[in-house]
C-alpha cells in the first residue's frame, strides 16, 4: 500500500551540490533466482562449462562498459570497470567456484553466489568505507555472471526506465547500472549507502546532478514518497516537503539557478584588479572529471590537482598507464591550460587504511614525499605517468608536505632517472617540466631563500600551514576555535614566502581554502600573490572581488595586517576594507 508520510527530513553525505525537487524513482535491483538444487555427477561437466561461458560474456559485457563509460564519464569512470575486469580474473576466485560445483555438486549460479558472497564479506568486515564498495564491485560482478549462466538474453534491466525526469533512489547504484540509465532523466540520486567515493558519487558528479548518498533509512520510506528535495550542498534529503519547505526550496532552486547565470556571466570577464594587474585564478581539482569544472567556469588552469583521491577511488594502487591515461586526460582537455599535479600527499587524514600505516600521530608521521620515499616504485611509476603525459608541456609537478632541502634534491635525482630511462624507451617528455613544492611546513618558511634556489615555485598550503603554525589539529572541532588562518603568525609567513620568492624570482601561489574566502582576498593580493587557486565554482566570485582592488590599497591593508596582535584584530581591519570597498559597492 502507498500510504504517503508526512515530511521528514534525513541526512547523508553531500555527495554533488545543487538542488533537486521531484518525483522518485525507486530502483530496485531485479531479483536474481539461484536454486540449491544438487545437480547428478554426470552433469558437473556441462556446469563447470556454462560457468566458463559465462565468464567470458561477462568479460565482453565489462570491456563494452568500459568504452561506454569512456565516451560518457571520461577515464575516471571507466577505470571502475578495471577494477571489475580484476575481480572476473582472479584465478583463486575462479578456482574456487570450479572446485565449489564439484564438490558440492551444485549448479553454477549457486557455487558463483556462495564463492563471491563469502569473498564479499571478507571486504564488509574491515568495516571501512574503502573496502565496503569493493565489496559492492563484487556483488556487482556477481550478479552479472548469474544473469549470463541463467539467461542469455542481453535485453536491458527494465528496472533502469525513467518515467520522464526523476529523482533515484536506491540502496547503491552498481556501476553497470550506471551506464544504463538514460542521463538525461535524472534530476538527482539518493542512496542508503555509500560515501563521498562511492560510484554514486562519482557517477553524479560526472552528470552534474545533486546527490547525497550514504542516507541511513531512506530505503523504508521509498513507496511513501510523492515528491522528494536533494539538497546536494547540506546533504539533506527532505521526504514529502509541506508547503513552506517546498516554496523555500523553490526558491532556493531558482535562486541557485540564477546565480549560476550570472556567476557565468562573470566567468568570461578578465581577471584584473582596478589599477590593472592581473590576478590568475587557478582551480583546485582532484579528478579528471572536474576538468569540465575548470572550462565551464573559466579558470585559467589547475594550481592543485590532488592525486591522492584517485588513488582512494581504486581497486588496486593505480597503475603507471591508468595514471597516464588520467594526467593526459586533463592535459589534453585543459591544453594550453597549465596543470600543477600534486606528487600524492597519502598520511595524515587520508588513505591511512589502505597504505596500512597506523601511527598514534599521522599528521606528524609518514605523510606527503616521506612516503613516497618509504615506497620508491609507487614514486617512480607516480614520476614516470605524469612525464609521460607531459607532452604538450603544460604540466608541472608539486611535492606535498615538504620540510626540508633534502626531500627536494632527492625527488629531482629520482626525476632525472626517470626521465632518461623514458627517453631511453623512445617516449616523447617534457624535460623542462617545472618540480615546485608546497609550503605548508614552517621550517620551510624559515629558510624560504635557500628552498627558493631549488624549488621552481611555491604554492602555499595555507590549510596545513595554519594547523602546523598554530600545533592545532585541522580536522579536530575542539581546537577549530584555535585553527585560524587569519592568525598574524600565519600572515607572517605568507609575507615571507612571497618576499623569498620574489627575491628569488620564482612563482608564488596559494592553494588552501584560504584564497577562496572574499574577506581574505584583499590581504593576500596586498601581500604580493597573483595566483590564486581555488574550487573551481568559486572562481567568478573571486574574480568579481579581483575587479574591486587596488593592489596599492591592499599594499597598505596588508601592511595594518601585519602589524596586528590577534587574529581578531586581523578580521576586524579586514573587514572594515570590505565593508568600504566592496561590501557597499554594486560589483562589476
Ligand atoms: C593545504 O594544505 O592547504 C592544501 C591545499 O592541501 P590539502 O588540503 O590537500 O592538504
Ligand atoms: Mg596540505
């Protein structure tokens, strides 16, 4: 029975921002029939053959997946389909199945189900949200070699048929289920599990659609939704909205909407302060699908493309070639946009799980290139993907967590190896390729000059620096009253880094989320910095401030800065500029 509730409000995870009102879409995934029955020893033969078949079908099914997902989502998206194309290989579960039909003299389709299960749950028990989707590839795979051992017809899951443009909700999308909606109908995606790099995820990002996933009990309420709002940027899913929820998401919608219009209408305006200096307004990526991000909001290139999170998304620790094939991606995409990949920054918060590193302070431990080093062919087929994919030369390269000279000299040796070695095999590279670093350390503040000399730029991490200047934890919300980046101690050090460069004639940019705050926008260009990277929705708004300034005003606001006692101080002084020079001015 469809008895509708009255509203309700769930939470996830803010998967794709942006907001959906509409009608749901329940998918459910088609059930599959196994039977237990015992199948005569004559017949184990004939199982163990259509086992094999099915194999090889649904080898061809994934391949074919695979270039679909190419064409539609970019190489991101059809390297999930590799990590698939691993688990159909794995001799030991393929073995097992073969040895589960004959000894327990079983049909195929069962012994498939049992092995993989038992696989499946080997993965659900580390408890970990990494490892959960895995378990979800294989239950993908799964499913698809039982649907080719007990059909063979390739008719299209039904269940996957939009009725017109709605909102899907299920318990996760599996990625073959991904490449069989028609995209063009879907207005959002909600989903009970999953996290922020489930497939969910990535797939809703690549279609721009808000999603939020990891919605703990949205599935009870699926046959009692008449109309549902996605709420992609607070990760809120509201359940039959009442009429003021519904008219202020309207607005909400339209509101969003418009700002996009006119946020795009900025995108095409050239980024130059009053007095007429150019500021470059660079983004912050951190997966080839975000290359789209960067064109359709007119940044002039990547200042930060985070690796690590392409690693977290994989299967296995990525190959040299499906690293290549991802850098060269955005090379060519963004081309003659420049590029700044960040070498892996692993430790700290992030991938602790799948490096298997457990320390009892990880942000003080094995992190950024003291891993790297820990892992020299994970470097060097990390150097050699980026070299490869840098010829048309519009690719450099940026070390994470450095803190001292050594780590540079030492990354440059590796460097040149790798490069004659590629040469040597007859590959085209960009020799030239500029080796900078990110200064989010403070001893590397400290001695900036002598960095300077063998860094080609700087790019400032001001989200580390700050957690490291002010021994405050970054992530940790007891101490998020002491973490500040306006802190004059943190604004010291940007002033010296940027002086050190200048001095040194190298770039300076800044890539923590501090270049994305408005208020801050006056002071970092009154310091001197004229690359600013930052998400790349947030460009045009950046850019509107830029066209506000003037560099010799910020000069002297940022001297007032520098001479405050307090972090409040700072804000105040920054705030009474805003206020007067933007705040009360229509923005042009
Ligand atoms: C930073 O530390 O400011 C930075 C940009 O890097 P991440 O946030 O990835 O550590
Ligand atoms: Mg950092």
């Amino acid at each position: 029975m469809n008895k509708k509730v009255k509203e309700k409000i769930l939470k996830g995870v803010a998967a794709s921002p942006g907001i959906a009102i509409g009608t749901p879409f329940n998918y459910v995934h088609e059930t599959l029939n196994v039977s237990r029955d015992t199948v005569p020893d004559s017949e184990i033969e004939s199982e163990i053959l259509k086992y094999r078949n099915a194999l090889d079908k649904t080898r061809e099914n994934i391949l074919e997946d695979k270039k679909n997902a190419a064409k539609r989502g970019g190489q991101e998206a059809a390297k999930i389909f590799d990590a698939h194309l691993l688990i159909i290989d794995d001799q030991v579960l393929i073995d097992e199945a073969v040895y589960f039909i004959s000894s327990n003299n079983v049909q195929a389709s069962y012994a498939v189900s049992k092995v993989m299960k038992d696989y499946q749950m080997e993965f659900e028990k580390l408890q970990n949200q990494y490892f959960s989707q895995r378990a979800f590839d294989i239950e993908d795979v799964c499913r698809r070699i039982i649907k080719n051992i007990i059909s063979d017809s390739d008719k299209p899951d039904q269940s996957t048929v939009l009725k017109g443009k709605q909102i899907v909700i299920s318990n996760n999308i599996f990625p073959s289920d991904t490449l069989n909606f028609n995209k063009d109908l879907i207005l959002g995606i909600v989903t009970e599990f999953g996290g922020k790099t489930s497939h969910a995820a990535i797939l809703s990002k690549s279609l721009e659609v808000p999603a939020v996933v990891g919605v703990t009990g949205i599935s009870k309420y699926q046959n009692k939704i008449s109309l549902l709002i996605v709420d992609g940027f607070s990760g809120k899913v509201i359940i039959n909205p009442n009429a003021s929820t519904f008219e202020s998401y309207k607005k909400r919608q339209h509101e969003e909407q418009k700002q996009v219009e006119e946020d795009l209408k900025y995108a095409a305006l050239a980024s130059v302060t009053l007095d007429n200096v150019s500021v470059k307004i660079m983004s912050n990526i951190q997966s080839a699908l975000e290359a789209d991000s960067v064109i359709k909001w007119n940044s002039d290139g990547v200042g930060l493309f985070r690796t690590e999170f392409l690693f977290e998304s994989s299967l296995s620790v990525l190959s040299e070639d499906d690293q290549f094939r991802i850098y060269s991606e955005v090379s060519e995409k963004l081309y003659p946009r420049h590029i700044t990949i960040r070498l892996l920054d692993i430790g700290g918060d992030k991938l602790n799980d799948k490096m298997s590193i457990k320390e009892d302070n990880p942000f003080l431990g094995v992190r950024g290139m003291r891993l790297l080093f820990d892992h020299p062919e994970l470097l060097r087929s990390h150097l050699r993907a980026i070299l490869r994919a840098s010829s048309k030369k519009n690719i450099s390269i940026m070390l994470p967590f450095v803190s001292n000279i050594s780590e540079i000299t030492k990354t440059r040796a590796i460097f040149e190896r790798v490069i004659k070695d590629l040469i040597s095999e007859g590959y085209t590279v960009d020799e030239k390729m500029k080796i900078g670093i990110m200064v989010e350390v403070p001893s590397i503040v400290m001695i900036a000059d002598a960095v300077a000399a063998k860094a080609d730029f700087f790019s400032i991490g001001t989200n580390d620096l700050t957690q490291y200047v002010l021994a405050a934890d970054r992530g940790n919300e007891r101490v998020s009253g002491i973490y500040d980046s306006f802190h004059p101690a943190v604004i010291k050090m940007l002033d010296m880094t940027v002086r050190a460069a200048e001095r040194r004639k190298i770039g300076v940019g800044i890539c923590g989320q501090m270049a994305g705050y408005p208020i801050a926008l006056p002071l970092l260009i009154g310091l001197g910095l004229r690359e600013l990277s930052v998400t790349p929705f947030l460009v045009p708004a950046v850019k509107k401030i830029i066209r506000r300034l003037d560099t010799k005003e910020c000069a002297a606001l940022s001297k007032k800065c520098l001479k405050a006692s307090s972090p409040k101080a700072v804000l105040t002084i920054l705030s009474d500029f805003f206020e007067k020079k933007i705040g009360d001015h229509p923005l042009q």
